[in-house]
C-alpha cells in the first residue's frame, strides 16, 4: 500500500506542475529540478502480453524502484524483450502485438484509453540490443535527432545537450573532435553508447535497455556499464541482460523469467532484491539458472 | 578400412569438368549480350555523329529536302519528359509509400497489382486512351503526351519507391519511435531520407525509361516540324517521334539526321542511367 499511497502523492504534485503556466517554464524547472524528481517507478500489474493469439508472457507484475537498476535475467525466449517493450508501449508496434493488464507510470496508466503512446515514449526512453543510429545523421544530429524531431531548440542549447549526454554514456572524449562525422562510422560500441546518449537527449524519466551489451567487446561492455552507474542517479533504469555477472555488479534488483513447460507463455519467476536472487534465490529454477546449472 | 583422399575421385573429376563447361557457357552468353549491346552503340555512334553540326542543333526538323536538325524536337522532349515527371512522380512517390507503409492490407494488395499490371502494359494503348480522354476534345498538344507518360511513370516510380523504402530496417523505425517520434514524422523525416537516394534513382531509371519512348507520343503530339512552345494547344516534335518518322524518309539527308536523333536519345538515356548509378552508389540503402 506504501506504493501507491507515494504514487498518489507524486500525482500530486506533476498536476501541481502542469498547473504552473506555460510548459516553456515547466521545461525550465524540471532541468534544474533535483536529479531524483525527474525518475519515475513503474509498477506493472498482472500483465499478459500477446503476439496475435500467442500468449508471449503472462501474469506479469512488478515494482520498478525509481533511482535504482533493475535487471531481467533468464532463458532465451521466456519473454523478456517482450515484457521490456510493453513497459513504453513499442510491444504494439510489432504486428498483433496487444497486452492485458497494468502498467503504471508515476501512477498513470500507460495503457489507458486516451494514452497517446508517444508520449509514453517521450518519457520511457529505450536502448535495443542491436545499435541502431540513424544512417544519413552525424554523431551530433543523432545525439538530437529526438529532440529536433519532437520540439524545437535552440542551437545554443542543442550543443550543450549533445556534449552533456555524450559524456553521461562515456563516449565525448572518443568523438568530441569528430560531431559531424556519420554516426555509421563509429565502431559497433560507439554507437550503442551513441544510442543511449541520443535516448538520454530527450530527457526520459525511466532507460529500458535490451541486453545493450550483448553484442559488443568487453572494453564496450565496461564502458556502458560505468555509464550505467551513473545514471541511476537521474533516472530509472530497467536492463534485460544475458550476462549474470553484469546483472549481480550492477543491478539493484533482478527479476527472473522462466518458461517451466515449452509452450507455455513466460511467466516472471522471482523478483527481489539482486543480493537475494543470487546469494539466496526463492525458487530452486532461480538458483539453477544464476548458478550457471542451465541457461 | 580407410579411404585416401585422393580415391574416390571419379565424381569429383566429372564436377569439375561440368563446372568448367558450365561456367564456359555463361562466358559465351554473356560475351553474346555484351557484343549485342556494343554493336548497336558503336553502329549508332558512327552513323549518328555524322549528322552533328551546328545547324543540327539549332534548326527545326525537316522531312524532306536538305538540312534541318532537332532543335524543336529536344525542346519538346524536355517540356513533355518534365511535365510527365512533375505529374508521375510526386503520385508515384507517395503511393509508395503508402504502399511500404500502410500496404499491408487488400486495398495495398490491389494497388500493388494495378501498378504492376500497368507496367506491363502496351504503351501505345495508353496513347491510344490519353487519345480518346484529351486529344479528341483538345487537339494533339504536348502535354497529352506528359499524361501518357506520366502514366507509364507512375507505376514504376511506385513500385521502385515501395521496394526502397522496405529496405529501410525496422531498427531504424524502431529507433525514432522509441524517441517518442510520431510515426508520419518518422516516415518523413528518418525514412525517407534513408531512403532517397534509391528514391531518386528510381525516379532517373523512370524519366530514362520514357524519355525515349515513341508509341504513346503518336496519337497524343502528333509531331510537328515547326516551333511550337506551348504545351497546352497545338502538335509538337519530340526527338523520338523526329527518329521515328525521319528514318522511314526517302531523302539520305534526313535519314541522316535521324541518326543523329538516335544518338542523342541513347546519350540523353545512357547519362541518366549513369546518374542514377552515382546516386545509388552513395546511399544508405541499396
Ligand atoms: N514479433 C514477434 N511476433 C511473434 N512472436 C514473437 C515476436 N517476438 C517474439 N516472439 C515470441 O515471443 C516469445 C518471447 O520472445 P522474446 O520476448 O524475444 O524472448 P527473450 O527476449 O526472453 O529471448 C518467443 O516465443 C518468441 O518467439
Ligand atoms: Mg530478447
């Protein structure tokens, strides 16, 4: 209950905010607001998500802390890129992709009839496993091209944008004399961290990030992770990795997915905090699987 | 028991030699082809520079008699092949996109197979129709013959604009969707513009498909051996309708200059086609 009574309090006072005048000064003040405002939780309430009449996960819910690194392990197949993208509503981008239950977003519904998913996605940014920066875009115009698309800036502002979320996803240094070169011409590490400097631009309150590492060499690996570090600080952070170390270093809580009988849609096995699913698991598959014993 | 590698090898020697057989006769093929091509270009090239000079370039088509050029034709080519582009393509461009897009769906399904039966289709029947909608109310004029090749550009400009544009990875969809982009806006300004250049070299190997195409020109220009600017009232020339005609004169001297009129319309294709490989060559997608 202590939930959602702070949910109802945080409702609060975004509607306080959205009363104060114009959104030009709104957008002022949320910048130089404290860093722990802007990061939202996410609670996710018996969720079932479908591809048409295949039943991919079911009966999901889960608390997802604001400041703090949640990590999604488990088999490959059990659902958990498909449990991530419902969490901003790029599940339903995928033919007949449709979902049951509940996801809430400081307390708002995401699903809800009048939801614009946009919106959504304007404040549950997103990394996807494989880099993907835009073709024809320089670095610096990949770095805003969410911002550029979606409002209006000044120049001045953009280039203090794109040096600031470079250096949060560790990557300025590497590129800082070389902005206007494709965003293509960077090795693979580079751009995921360009990607995650491009999601950072447009100012989320909650990263999803789909195993970001899992294509990339270990220097890369370490480099994103650093960065991750630092971004709990301003924000919510949700990883689906493969990597069970990666998990333990930097998560604060784990959530392990599990298909018990081939078939069956995945089902979130164990949720809790990251020391207890890998020190003392609930469940023995958990165990199995953290222990290395299947996977 | 083993085997040595080396036994066994009766059906390895048949492979080979079949392989080499084989790839012998693609060889001849493809020299055959080539040589085809080469001798219609060389033949052109020989007999057409002959008729260039100043006077080919700058005076009106002639029939008979002496002299004359295609001045009045190229112009009528250009003013035809550009209001043809200015209707085909900007139709053609969106209805691929709607196609790659929003097409999957029947009405995407009938769309596809109206575009592809009409690139198929005889292009002096759509001479003959853009005859029976304009020309029996209007008269010949040069922008009858834009509507007949605006219609044979539009499917092809649909269909290579669809075909690009699904080249385009759903990672870059996904990509700007996730930034909270709105789908139109990510179809304009992140697909398309990975898209373009194959657009845009679509849209080329369109305009070099009409420019020299003489059929539906017939019933809807007529031809002309005068000046005529105006698109909008009276026959016009264009150079292929002037190659066509001319050839089929008895006097050597226009025979000549209908030469001289293949060879342009093979050069005017040839620097479109290569246009259209420059811009391909630099694309994101191809
Ligand atoms: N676009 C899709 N259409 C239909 N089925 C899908 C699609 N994406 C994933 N699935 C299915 O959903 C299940 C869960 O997949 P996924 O979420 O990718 O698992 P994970 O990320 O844990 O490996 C799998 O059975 C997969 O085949
Ligand atoms: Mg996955």
């Amino acid at each position: 209950m202590r939930i959602f009574g702070e949910t109802k309090e945080r409702m609060d006072k975004r509607q306080a905010d959205r009363r104060q005048g114009a959104p030009g000064e709104r957008e002022v003040q949320t910048r130089t607001a404290p860093a722990v405002e802007r990061a939202q939780e996410m609670v996710v309430e018996n969720l079932s998500a479908y591809y048409g009449n295949f039943k991919a996960i079911t009966d999901v819910s889960m608390h997802i802390r604001p400041n703090k690194i949640t990590a999604l392990i488990g088999p490959s197949g059990c659902g958990k890129s498909t449990f991530i993208r419902t969490l901003n509503r790029m599940h339903e981008v995928a033919p007949g992709g449709r979902i049951e239950g509940r996801v809430l977003l400081d307390g708002e519904d995401i699903y809800a009839r009048d939801v614009d998913p946009v919106r959504v996605r304007r404040r549950v940014g997103m990394v996807f496993q494989k880099p993907n920066p835009f073709p024809t875009m320089s670095i610096y115009d990949n770095v805003v091209a969410g911002l550029k698309l979606t409002r209006r800036r000044k120049k001045s502002e953009l280039d203090e944008i794109v040096e600031r979320t470079l250096r949060q996803a560790a990557l300025w240094d590497e590129v800082k004399n070389k902005l206007s070169e494709s965003g293509t011409s960077l090795s693979g590490g580079q751009q995921q961290r360009l990607c995650i400097a491009r999601t950072l631009a447009v100012e989320p309150e909650v990263i999803l990030m789909d195993e970001p590492a899992s294509a990339l060499d270990p220097i890369s690996t370490q480099k994103i992770e650093d960065a991750m570090e630092e971004l709990k600080e301003r924000y919510t952070v949700v990883i689906v990795t493969h990597n069970m170390q990666q998990a333990a270093r930097i998560s604060d809580y784990t959530g392990f997915f599990y298909i018990e009988n081939m078939g069956d849609p995945g089902r979130l096995w164990e949720f809790d905090e990251t020391d207890k699913i890998f020190s003392n698991p609930g469940r023995k598959e958990t165990e199995d699987y953290v222990t290395g014993r299947f996977g | 028991m083993t085997t040595r590698l080396t036994d066994v090898t009766s059906n390895y020697r048949r492979r080979k030699l079949v392989d080499s057989v084989m790839t012998g006769v693609a060889y001849v093929c493809t020299a055959v082809a080539v040589a085809a091509l080469g001798f219609v270009l060389f033949y052109v090239v020989v007999r057409g520079l002959g008729a260039w000079n100043l006077e080919f370039f700058t005076s009106t088509t002639k029939y008979f008699g002496e002299g004359g050029g295609i001045a009045n034709a190229l112009y009528g080519t250009a003013v035809i092949v550009a209001f043809a582009a200015l209707m085909g393509v900007p139709v053609g461009i969106m209805a691929g996109i709607y196609l790659a897009e929003y097409g999957e769906n029947r009405l995407g399904n009938v769309v596809r197979f109206v575009a592809d039966t009409m690139t198929g289709f005889p292009s002096i029947v759509l001479g003959l129709f853009v005859y029976g909608l304009l020309v029996l109310a209007y008269g010949f004029h040069g922008f009858a013959g834009s509507v007949a090749l605006a219609v044979m550009m539009l499917p092809i400009v649909a269909r290579t604009t669809e075909e690009i544009i699904r080249l385009v990875p759903d990672s870059i969809r996904e990509a700007s969707l996730a930034l909270g982009v709105p789908r139109w806006k990510t179809i304009l300004r992140v697909v398309i513009p990975t898209a373009m250049s194959g657009i845009i070299t679509g849209v080329i190997l369109a305009l070099a498909r009409v420019a020299g195409e003489t059929a539906p020109l017939i019933f809807t220009i007529l031809g002309n051996q005068f000046w005529n600017t105006d698109p909008f009232s009276g026959a016009m020339a264009a150079v292929s309708l002037f190659v066509f005609e001319a050839s089929k004169s008895p006097y050597e001297a226009v025979q000549q200059t209908a030469w001289g009129g293949a060879l342009v319309l093979v050069l005017i294709v040839l620097v479109l086609n290569l246009t259209a490989r420059f811009i391909a060559s630099r694309g994101s997608v191809r």
